[in-house]
C-alpha cells in the first residue's frame, strides 16, 4: 500500500430496499467522487441489484466488469470499453437539458426502449419526473412541469434500476448534475510526518490529489499522488499545486532546520516564572519532551526566563505551544534578569510551533514576555527550546582526547523494555548527537533489581544489549561510560549487599572492551559528570 500507482478497485453498492433512499444516492455519489483519484476504478450494479436481498445472487457479471477495467488500465488493452457512461457536463436548450458523457463506448442504448428514473428541476432544484431520449452518445431531458430546467438526476431511487447503457452493456452509474456542497472539481491533501527536523535529517512529504489533471511540486511536475523522502539543507517551503481545467487548490508546508552548527542550551536550566498552575511545573518548559508543559495564571501579562547559566549568543528560539498560545509577546534577553532587551515580537500568533530564527543578541537569560495570550486559560507552552553557537560545556570530565565529555543517560534492565529499545536504536544517539552531546552513560539498573528482590538480568544476560550500545558509540564516534547501578551510599541501608555481582559484571565487561577508546567504566554509582 505505499505505492503511489497501486490499482485500487471496488465494487459499487447494489441497490436494496431496505437502504434510506438519500443516503444510499449519496453513498454513490461518494463512491463515484473516489474515481477522481488516480488509478482507481468502480464496478457498476445497477442493474445487479435484488430489492429484498442485501447480497444479490449476481456475482459473476460483477467479476467480469472488474476484469475488464484491470484489462484495460493495468495490462495495457487500452482497446477495451471497460466503464459505463458517466456523466461530464450539461447544456441547456430552451425547456431540455442535454447531458453528455465519458465512456459511451459504442454508443449509447436502453432497455425496451424506455429511458427511466431521470428526473429534472429549475431553480429551486424540486424535481419532477422527466422524459428522456438518447440523441447519438447525449441524452435530452425535459418535463411539460419545468419549463426553464437547471438541473438533471439520475437514479436517485433506492430501488432504482438501470436504464441507460452504453452498446458494451456496461450501466451508467447514478449521477447529478448538482452535486453536494462537499463534492470539489479539485482536491488535495499534503501531509509532512515532521515540521521540524535537524539538518541532515530527512522529512516525509505525502500528499494525495482528487480530479487533478497536474499536480506541481515547488513549480516541478509530480505525480498525482505520492509519498517521497527529502532533507532540505535550511528551512524551506513546500508548495504543491493540484489543478485542472477550472479550479486549482494550493497548500504550503514549511519544514523548519535547525542548523548542525547550533547547540540547545535550554535543556533542564533554571527556569523562573511569573505564576504557575498546580501540576504545570516550570521545568517541564525545558525537559524537550512535548506531552509536558508549563501553564501560567488566567492573565496576559505572565512570562517565563530561562537561565543559560553564561551569556551566550542567541540564534534560534522555538516555542511549542499547546492550546492556549500567546497571540501577542516579546522574546528578551538579559545579562542580570533585571534589565531587558527585546530581540523579537509577534504580535499575530498562531499557535503551534514558533520559530524564531536569524537572532542577533546574546545573553545569559532568556524571556517569552506574554502581552496576549489566545483563549481564557493561561498560558501553556510545551517547550522553550534555545540555540546558540556556543558549545554547551555541562561538566569538568574530559574524554582521551581532551574534549569535555558531554552527555545524557540511557538505561538498561529486564524489566525496561523501552529504554532497552531505545538505547538500541542507533537513529536515537544520532538525535542526541546532533543536538551537541558527545558522550552516553549506560545505567544498568538490574542489581538495584535483584537487591530489592525484582526479577532482573543475570550478567550474561544484558553482554549483548551492552554490545550493541557499544557499536552504535563506535558507529557515531560518541563516547559510552557503561555504569553498574548498584552500589554507592543509596545502599548502605541494604545489610545483605554483597559485591559479587558487580565483581562478576567488571570481570565480563573489562575484557570485553579493553580496546575500544571510546568505551571508559563508571564503578560507583555517583555520576562522573553533570547532564
């Protein structure tokens, strides 16, 4: 199914008398509107139908329509009439409407030599009951009810019957010739699986278009509907374009970069705020996971800083917002907390995500400074992400080449299936690569387990979970310290401790290791840097 040109088939609803009579015309009517998507096709019934069996005993005319369609549009007999007659457009002539069709074939032809079920309405769009006759490949409505005609249906019946084919027996479907509001000449959905991505990293671009004749991608032609993968160098927008003969729909998807050379500072800083609601802690403003945030009073004038710690360059703030977003703020920045500078205003916020690009101040702390915020709760910001050229130096431990070894936490044990998993996925350490770290401790947390009598690994359980951390530090050229959670003062109240274990993992773990540099060992449990 992720084919772009995947044949999709299906077989039209069958008339049945116990169906509502609109609902089952507008059920056509939506199946008829999914033949405007590229590469799919419809099985006609009409006149398979059986009024007081929902499962009409005819099934193989309906197998050989679909054969046919699949002859003609997938194996190339382009020579095969394969659909019935569908409606195209109408002309008006004086007290007729005449209608003309794709797929008249050889021609057009009834049954017993009556057309039936059309019916025809003026203006006010009340239908009566119409005479139709089929001139060459069009047909002309009228009614001695309407003398000045707008508007012609077709089988617009539950227990509607076929009527009007084409010379290779193939029924026209039901139509109208004023279809529902919803129904558009043109239509496109574009979806990007990520508005914001690191440079280097690729985005998904996907997108689907109905009754389209080309379909433009930043001014390119492209299919009329597909699915590609692309990593744009800086932030760029996506305009696709579906048209036809008379109507276009355009959309605009923007994929935000942040660029390698920027580093996040604003992970798990000091933050301050003006107020704070109960279970919206200030922290979870800078904690870079979105299903947390801060959440200020129920009044504009609310603010919330961050403290870098050192002044540093300020390149790039981006702010995800929940629901309630400020419309209107000033982003500031400041040496003492005391005096601020603004660098940046919105004053037409939208809500999402903001990004706030291209700055020029530098700073040790950071302020959104709220003046209008949009609905009546407070604000509620997900995350305040903050980047600068300045490298984030978060410890005094230096790795064997000299560099501060920058790091984060993973962790391993029996009973963490998704950490493990995490921790194994090599796609994870490049994310935390590229956002400036250089350096990943490796907590297996089993012996805390098994000290507290929980099920846990055995040594030669976790070697190969271990390994695998190993070769994706080699892999990125990042540093890995594997630490053995369980010893350190957090122990002392555990009289049955012994050192066994962990003298069995150091006696498995030294030598497995000994000529990787990149791989160094944490034997206490007190962390050997700060995060």
């Amino acid at each position: 199914f992720q084919k772009a040109n995947l044949p999709f088939y299906f077989v039209q609803l069958a008339p049945y008398a116990a169906y509502g009579e609109q609902s089952l015309f507008e059920f056509w009517e939506a199946q008829a509107y999914t033949l405007n998507l590229h590469h799919t096709e419809m099985a006609e019934t009409l006149d398979l139908g059986d009024a007081e069996n929902i499962h009409p005993a005819k099934k193989e005319p309906i197998g050989n329509r679909l054969a046919q369609k699949a002859l003609a549009n997938v194996y190339g007999n382009s020579s095969i009439v394969y659909a019935g007659p569908r409606y195209d457009s109408l002309r008006i002539e004086g007290n007729k409407i005449r209608l003309f069709f794709s797929h008249t074939g050889s021609g057009l032809k009834t049954v017993n030599n009556v057309l039936k079920n059309f019916e025809i309405a003026g203006s006010n769009n009340y239908f009566y009951p119409a005479q139709a006759e089929i001139s060459g490949n069009e047909v002309l409505v009228s009614s001695n009810l309407v003398a000045s005609p707008k508007n012609v249906r077709y089988a617009y019946l539950k227990n509607a019957s076929a009527s009007l084919y084409n010379d290779e027996d193939f029924p026209a479907i039901p139509f109208r010739t004023n279809p529902a509001s919803w129904i558009e000449s043109v239509n496109s959905t574009f979806i990007i699986n990520s508005e914001l991505i690191n440079e280097g990293e690729y985005v998904e671009l996907k997108w689907t278009t109905i009754g389209a004749k080309q379909v433009l991608l930043n001014g390119e032609n492209v299919a009329m509907s597909n699915t590609i993968e692309i990593s744009p160098d800086s932030t760029t927008t996506y305009t696709l374009i579906a048209k036809n003969e008379t109507d276009s729909v355009v959309i605009n998807k923007t994929v935000y970069v942040v660029p390698n050379e920027l580093k996040s500072w604003a992970k798990n800083k000091i933050v301050k705020v003006s107020s704070t609601r109960t279970g919206f802690k200030p922290i979870n403003a800078v904690d870079e996971k979105l299903n947390t945030s801060w959440s200020s009073n129920y009044t504009n004038n609310e603010w919330i800083s961050v403290d870098l710690g050192e002044k540093v360059p300020v390149k790039l703030v981006i702010l995800h917002w929940n629901a309630n977003f400020g419309k209107a703020y000033e982003m500031q920045v400041s040496d003492d907390a005391q005096n601020w500078k603004t660098i940046f205003s919105e004053n037409k916020g939208i809500g999402g995500m903001d990004f706030i690009a291209n700055l020029q101040d530098s700073g040790r702390y950071v302020r959104m400074n709220g003046i209008a915020r949009y609905g009546s709760a407070g604000y509620d910001l997900a995350e305040f992400k903050i980047y600068t050229t300045a490298e984030r130096l978060t410890g005094s431990l230096k790795d064997k080449n000299g560099n501060i070894m920058r790091g984060t936490p993973m962790v391993l044990g029996k009973n963490l299936g998704a950490s493990v998993a995490f921790a194994s996925d090599i796609k994870n350490w490049e994310t935390i690569k590229n956002s400036g770290y250089n350096t990943i401790r490796v907590c297996w947390v089993d012996p805390w387990y098994k000290d507290h009598e929980k099920t846990y690994w055995r040594v030669s359980e976790v070697l190969p979970y271990l390994d695998k951390c190993v070769e994706n530090a080699t892999a990125l050229g990042m540093n890995i310290i594997i630490n053995f959670h369980g010893v350190g003062s957090q122990q002392d109240f555990d009289k049955q401790f012994t050192f066994e274990f962990e003298k069995e993992f150091w006696e498995s773990v030294a030598p497995r290791y000994k000529d990787n540099e990149l791989v160094y060992y944490e034997i206490a449990n007190e962390p050997t840097f700060q995060m």
